[in-house]
C-alpha cells in the first residue's frame, strides 16, 4: 500500500493564536509529507510494503529505524491533525468520568500531560492513551508511539502532543512549556472521546 498524507480539516490558521498558521504550514506540508515519503521509501518493494501502521508497530524490533522513524511519524501526525480544533468542545460525560478516576480532575490531566511532554528530553510525544481499558499517561521519544511493540508503556493513543521544536518554535522559540500551556486552548475534545468510546468495551 502507498501512504498518503491526509488534508487538513481545517484552515492552516484556524488554531491561531495559539498555534500559528506558518508553523501548521510547515508541519503539515512538509514535516508530516516527508514522513509519508520516506515511510513509502522504506517499504518499496519489501514485506513491510502490504501491511498497515498498525501492523508494522505490532512486530516493529523486525522492521528498520526508518520504517519505525517514519511510520510513527506518519501515525502520530495523522493523529494530531485530528485532536485539534477551534472548537471549543468539552470531553464527554463517559471520557470526563474517567479522567477524574484516574487522574482528579481535568487540570491534573492537564498538568500530567504537559510535565509529560516538557520533561521529554529532546524530541517526542506526550501521550493519554487507554490501556486495559483505563487511561494512562505517558511519553515517548523521537517518532515512536505506545502501539509499537518496542514502547515502554502501550496502550492505545487518544491525544497525542508533538513536543518537537519543529511543532513550536516559530511562536513559541525554546519555551515549550508556553506552548504546551497554550495547545490545551485548541483540543477537539470531540475526538478524542470518540477515540476514547471506541476502546473502551
Ligand atoms: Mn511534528
């Protein structure tokens, strides 16, 4: 199968201010393409070549780096294009519920995820994800994600936070805490309930 990269839903500056059109730009045309590019360069003409994301982060230790590197990049941008909107939604009654079991409140998420993402030495991703069935925080390095069978913590990603400096650094330079305070404003919680709902039983 070939990868493709994914419209946006929205307009390039529909986030702003809070994340600025030249960097969603950027990230999504060309961040984000050559990921898609180099994924599908990786796989030409081996094993790899037929199998989904999923698939390929399920057996990863037999794949190269560039198809880890790469194949996360793809998945993980794909699905942070998703869980941004302007708006303005608020988690659901069953996703609200289960953030206060597990964590207190929406804040302390909140808080979780952003110390998560601004202690993440270098660059990765800050990760709520559901895991048996109950959610988890966690971070992970480079590209990779708590679907690949090499990850420290797995479960199942349902928000994701790019903490790359390409993912802020026009607005926001070296403080990524600012940034990581400032995309709480632009979450489409709409999705990620959905995403929450649908792993869940
Ligand atoms: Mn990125």
């Amino acid at each position: 199968m070939t990868h493709t990269l994914p419209a946006l839903r929205y307009a390039f500056d529909a986030l702003e201010p809070h994340i600025d059109a030249m960097t969603m730009q950027i990230h999504h045309d060309r961040h984000h393409q050559a990921y898609v590019d180099n994924l599908n360069k990786a796989l030409s003409g081996t094993p790899g070549a037929d199998k989904t994301l999923e698939e390929l982060f399920s057996d990863m230790g037999s794949y190269p780096a560039a198809v880890r590197n790469n194949g996360g990049g793809h998945y993980n941008h794909s699905l942070f294009w998703e869980i941004l909107s302007n708006n303005g939604s608020h988690p659901s009654a069953a996703l609200a519920s289960a953030i206060d079991h597990a964590f207190g409140s929406l804040d302390a998420l909140k808080e979780k995820m952003s110390t998560a993402g601004a202690t993440r030495f270098g660059s990765g991703w800050s990760w709520l994800i559901v895991k048996d069935g109950h959610l988890d925080v966690c971070s992970t390095a480079n590209q990779d994600n708590p679907l690949m069978s090499t990850a420290e913590v797995k479960g199942t990603p349902i928000l994701g936070i790019d903490v790359w400096e390409h993912a802020y650094y026009l607005k926001y330079q070296n403080k990524r805490p600012d940034y990581l305070k400032a995309i709480w404003n632009v979450i489409n919680w709409d999705e990620v309930s959905k995403r929450y709902s649908a792993n869940v039983k």
